[in-house]
C-alpha cells in the first residue's frame, strides 16, 4: 500500500494541484472525488478533502497536515508596518 499511496500523493499534487474552481462548476470538489475513488488498496480518511493530508510513510496512513505546521506566534516586541 505504500508505493500505491506515495503514487496517489504525487499525482494529488501534480495535477490536482493546479486545479482552480470556476464560479459554475468546483473543480477541486470533483477532483477529490476522483481521488478518493481511484484505487481501492489506497483509503484516504473520510474527513475532508485529500488536500488535507499528508501519506506518512513511517506511520503508513495519512495524517493532517495541521499535525506538522505550529500554531502562529507573534513577536510582541517587534513592530510590524
């Protein structure tokens, strides 16, 4: 299941990636339901879009990507213009 993940990963990026939503029709919207309907050995989280994921190859399941950004903390003594 790796490679086969690692594969849908890329693929997610590459072309998914460039993918813009029009006023009419949500593009992304489609392209995450192909995404998540495309392999059967690949089995993204039912939670959100499969932008929201990142596959960890250590732990061998996707993870959120909220897992490795931390929170925003402002430098109270700088000034910022």
């Amino acid at each position: 299941m790796s490679f086969d993940a690692l594969f849908c990963f890329a693929m997610m990026w590459t072309i998914g990636g460039s993918i813009a939503d029009d006023k009419t029709v949500n593009y992304r919207k489609s392209f995450n339901a192909f995404m998540k309907g495309i392999s059967k050995a690949v089995k993204f989280p039912d939670q959100g879009e499969c932008y929201d994921f990142i596959y960890e190859p250590k732990a061998k399941d996707w993870v959120s990507w909220e897992t490795y950004i931390k929170a925003y903390q402002p430098l109270s003594e700088q000034m910022y213009q």
